[in-house]
C-alpha cells in the first residue's frame, strides 16, 4: 500500500486484482518506496501481459486454477463418468480409387484453406540446441522443415489453382505459432531465407505467452527465484493457438479473404503434406468441423489415443485421451490389462497425429463464445502423500487438441486414418532415448524421420509402377532402420499420387544404392535405369524427359556417432552423413523441351 501512489491508474488496479486474488505475497518482499522503481514497474508491465495475454485475465487463470488443482488433491479423475470405446471414422488406403478421389477434392478446396504451424515448443525430448523447424528433414538435399513446409503450401496453391475455373490469383495464407523460445530465431530463419519463396504477407507469426506459475494448492502464484519482482513463468502449451489466431483477428482476416478451412500441423513431421491432400478432401466430402488426422498406434507409443467418451448420462464425444492418461483411464473401466495391442499388433484406438482440419465458420462461431479458451489439465509433482505441497512450481497447461470438448453434440467431428508410412514420422527424441524404445516401436528420431520419407517417396513411385529395390537394414545410432533408395522431390512435382502417377511411365528402375533429387516441375520419368545418383532441376516452363541408363558410385550413407561433437549437431543426431563419390547432376534453365538420354 506504501508503495501504491506512486504508480500510475492501470498499474494500481493491477496490484489491487492481484491482493483481492489472495496474491498479497508478490509485494511481500517489495523494498521502500522509491527504491528499485524501474523494477517494481516492469513487474506490473509483467502482470499487464499475463493479465491481457490469457482469456478472461489473471483472475480466471487463478479461479481456475483452484479449481483444477482441488481436483487434483482429491485425486479426481478427468474421466469421471465415461467409458472408453474404439471410434469409427474414415481409413484410407493410399492409391486405391477412394483415396485418389478424395485427394482431387483436397486439392481443389486447397485454395479456401490456411496453414497454421504450432512451433512454440523447444522440443526437451530431442535436445537440439536450434529451433527444430530448421533442422534438415533428411540431408540428401539438406531442406529443412519449415523450407519443406512452405514448399509444400505453395505447390498446394498452384495445384489448387490449377484446377479452378478462370483466374485464380489465391493465396494460401500462412500462420506460424512461437514463442519466447523460438520467436526471434523462426523470424531469422525466414529472413535470411527469403520467405522460402512465399511472399512475406502471406506469413503471419504470433508469438504465445508463458503463463504463470503456480507455488500452492491456493494458487498462489510463484515468484521467480532469481528476480522478487518478478512472476515465473513457463509454456502453456500448444492450446494456445486457439485463442491467438482469435485475438490477433488473423482469422477474421482469413473469413473475410473467403477462406474456408484452418489446417494445424507440427514442427517436424516430413511427412506430413503426402497426407493433407486427402483428409482435406475427406473434410470437405463429409463436411466434417473437425476432421484429426491419426495413424496406426503401438500400445504406449507417445501418441494420443483417438477415443470415444460415452457418459453415464447418454453424452458421448470422440477425442484424443493423451497418451499418459489412456492406459489409466483403460485400466478403471474394465479393461485391466491397460494400453496394449490387439490382434492386428497395434492399440484399437488411433494415433492422434495432432494435424487438425478446422472448417473455419463453425470454428469462428465457437471462439466467438469461448475466446479460444481450450480446457486446461495441471500436472503438479506432489511431495508426499498429503498433497499439500509441491516438489517445484506447477502451471496450467492446455492441447490444441482438446479444441472439441468444448463443442455441442451437433458439431461434426471426425477422423481420418492413414497408413503410417505416409503420414507421419516426427522427430522427437535424441538419440540415446531413441535407442531405448521398445522393438517394434517407432523411435521418433532424426533417424527414423528421414528413413521414412526415403521410405515413403520409394513406396509412392513403386506404386507409380516404377521398379525400386528392396531396402537393407542398417544400424545409426543404436537404432536398426530400413534403408531405402534416397528418393526425394520437391513438392512441386507432384503434390498428389495422380499427378507424380503421371510423370512416371514405361519400365523405371531404381536400385538400392541409388539417391534420385527431382527439383524440377515438368520432370517426367520414361524407362529410366538408375543405378548411383541422378539431380534434375528444371525452371518451371521447360519440359524435361528423362529416361536412359545412369550408372555411377553415387553416393553413400557413412555411419557416425552421435557423441562425436566434431560432426555438427544437426548430422551427428541421425547417426550418417552423405558421402558424394560421383553423381550426374543436370539443370534446364531455358524454355523448351528437353529430353536426358545418357
Ligand atoms: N508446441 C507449442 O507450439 N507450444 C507449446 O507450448 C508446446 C508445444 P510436442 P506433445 O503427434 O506426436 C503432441 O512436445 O505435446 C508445439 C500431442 O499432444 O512435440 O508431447 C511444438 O513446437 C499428442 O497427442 O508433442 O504431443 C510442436 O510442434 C501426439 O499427437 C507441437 O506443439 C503427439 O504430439 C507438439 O509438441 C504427436
């Protein structure tokens, strides 16, 4: 109170939610008035952001924070009431009439869609000392994820308006999610890279808050060890983007552009794009709200479980039980042996992928009542027993997922599985751990993310009708993989399985040792041999056959350590490095046709 007339209105009524909130504490410690000033001042700027950073304000985050944290002390279970059961949704099978139709009614919606990329997290669980959305998807090209990302989004655009009646002069619009972690090193990245190709107002970053922590089952909020005058902090979560894109009035902007669907994906799936065509053709088919995409899951694998909730009182939803909680809330509701694989060797509930389709007029209604507030869950680590005290400071935390809790029963949500070779393959964990993962579990390494879109790349041309060779196993890192023929293309080259169906024809063959870089559009594969490493780059308006016998050493894939600190980090973590012995490398830089016959 001393201190209080010394600040201006706005700050006082701060300081005076906060005694009222039962915060007395934070000032318990405050030197005289007029000493440390600037200081005393910069905790109120603070308070002001977590204040006006968070739906509802400080208060709602402390009201609500009781209650969750009373919940918890009585050890209460989230799922009170409902029983679990296996969901229906759509399965698809890559290639066959069904998929390929819903992937041309993706890529015609693509045009009234917005990309939104939740990349606030450091990524604990891998280690990597940068942002991981610059690391290298695979590194016989060395593209980067967030390159990958924004590739694959404009060759979406063009494929998309390609197939609109008339002009079509649409752009995909581009959100990306960081925070205090990732901000200035994603913007970084982006500058010195030109945007990548995307034009910079196409690129939209909103930067989440942390929110406060939290010392006490009162909720009282926890004051930074190092700095009295200041509140801790830590994430909240990827929940978060819910009520950013809201408050920002990006999707305002993207209503008013005529845009349709909200697409939300994560940092580092390579993956992921092979499958967007399709599920945005299933969302736009069965006009679906909510449309999460998922794979196959292996009991415990660090996935959510896609779930339907019925409730005692008739209330039913389908949503992701998160991974730590499916195999408790299995084990209360009569199935005692918990989270495990059934017959087919996988769990019977899908693999939450987190890649969400919003269709973006019902999703701007339900944020028009809620703000973007996503139901919170808090994780204290308790001293003992008695559960009055914890072992370190807690917060509030919330998924992008749980987006549908909220929703009435008449909202449309569901699901789309893809097989997982196709869809996903993040890379979350370091190597050590990676190791560790039981036999027959995905690792979710740097490793085994870039096998998989050798993999993927090598399975899409044999059912192209190419000839591509068997894989052999190999050891990185303490993790055994497949190693298939290093195939990549750009995403300009065929964003659909028709479009990359129709570049490929006659008798093509690829053998194991082989690496195949297309970078160009109009790159069209007729009875070609490859045998060692081909590059084709090609500007947009030339047309290039290819076809022929290629034969060379090519390149290979040497093994290094991932505790050899001379290799740099990005390299080291997959466990290989490239070696170039001889490639035939060609670039079409005129207007024409073109036809390489070696
Ligand atoms: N992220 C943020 O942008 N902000 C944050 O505060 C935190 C994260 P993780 P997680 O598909 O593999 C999710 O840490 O949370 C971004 C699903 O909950 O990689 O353990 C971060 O940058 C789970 O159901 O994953 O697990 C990253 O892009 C399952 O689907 C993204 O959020 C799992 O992902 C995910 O963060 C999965």
């Amino acid at each position: 109170k001393k201190n209080l007339h010394l600040f201006p209105p706005e700050k006082i009524e701060l300081a005076k939610m906060l005694m009222e909130m039962g915060q007395s504490h934070l000032f318990e410690q405050w030197a005289e008035p007029s000493v440390d000033d600037e200081e005393k001042n910069a905790f109120f700027d603070q308070v002001a952001r977590l204040n006006s950073s968070y739906p509802g304000g400080l208060k709602s985050y402390i009201t609500t924070a009781r209650e969750l944290l009373a919940d918890s002390k009585a050890g209460k279970n989230p799922f009170d009431g409902f029983t679990p059961s296996v969901p229906t949704g759509e399965v698809l099978t890559f290639g066959d009439d069904t998929f390929i139709n819903y992937e041309q009614a993706g890529v015609r919606e693509a045009k009234n869609a917005a990309f939104v990329l939740v990349a606030g997290g450091l990524g604990e669980r891998l280690g990597y000392n940068g942002i991981k959305v610059a690391l290298p998807a695979e590194i016989t090209t060395g593209t980067g994820f967030l390159q990958h990302y924004i590739e694959s989004i404009l060759a979406l655009q063009e494929a998309s308006c390609r197939l609109s009646e008339g002009e079509c002069q649409k752009e995909i619009p581009f959100a990306i999610m960081t925070s205090d972690d990732t901000h200035s090193r994603t913007v970084e990245l982006l500058e010195s890279n030109s945007y990548f190709g995307m034009k910079p107002t196409q690129v939209k970053l909103l930067k989440q808050e942390k929110v406060a922590c939290l010392d006490d089952n009162d909720a009282r909020l926890a004051l930074d060890p190092k700095n009295k005058y200041r509140i801790q902090t830590k994430p909240h979560g990827h929940g978060d983007v819910h009520s950013l894109l809201y408050s920002s009035g990006v999707l305002k902007e993207w209503q008013d552009a005529g845009q349709k669907w909200v697409l939300f994906f994560q940092d580092t799936n390579g993956l992921l794009f092979k499958a967007i065509p399709a599920s945005l053709g299933v969302s736009a088919t069965k006009q679906y709200h909510v449309n999460s995409l998922a794979v196959p899951r292996k009991a415990k694998e660090a996935i959510g479980g896609i779930t339907k909730l019925t409730h005692t009182d008739g209330r039913s939803m389908v949503i992701n039980v998160e991974y730590n909680q499916l195999d408790p809330l299995l084990r209360a509701t009569g199935f005692p042996d918990g989270d495990v694989n059934c017959e087919t060797g996988y769990s019977p509930f899908p693999g939450n992928i987190n890649q969400l389709i919003l269709e973006l007029g019902p999703y701007m209604e339900e944020l028009k009542k809620t703000g973007g507030a996503i139901k919170e869950f808090v994780n204290p680590k308790y001293k003992d027993a008695s559960k009055t005290s914890f072992k370190s400071s807690t917060r509030l935390e919330c998924m992008m997922q749980d987006y549908p809790k909220t929703l009435p029963p008449t909202a449309r949500v569901g699901f789309t599985v893809m097989d997982t070779w196709l869809a996903y393959a993040p890379v979350k964990n370091n190597p050590e751990d990676a190791a560790k993962v039981p036999k027959g579990n995905p690792y979710h390494s740097a490793t085994s993310g870039e096998m998989a879109i050798y993999c993927a790349n090598s399975l899409i041309l044999r059912k192209a009708g190419a000839h591509v060779d068997d894989p052999v196993r190999d050891v990185f890192n303490g993790q055994e993989v497949e190693v298939w023929p290093r195939v990549i293309w750009k995403p300009k080259w065929g964003v659909t399985f028709s479009e990359i169906k129709n570049k490929v024809s006659g008798s093509c063959s690829v053998s194991q040792k082989s690496t195949l870089v297309i970078k160009g559009r109009n790159v069209f594969l007729k009875d070609l041999s490859l045998d060692g490493t081909l590059i084709i780059d090609s500007i947009d308006d030339a047309e290039v056959k290819v076809g022929g016998k290629v034969q060379n050493k090519g390149w290979t894939l040497e093994h290094v350590d991932h505790k050899d600190v001379s290799i740099p980090e990005e390299i080291r973590i997959r466990g290989f490095r490239v070696n170039k012995h001889e490639q035939l490398e060609k670039n079409y830089t005129e207007p024409d046709k073109f036809s390489l016959e070696p």
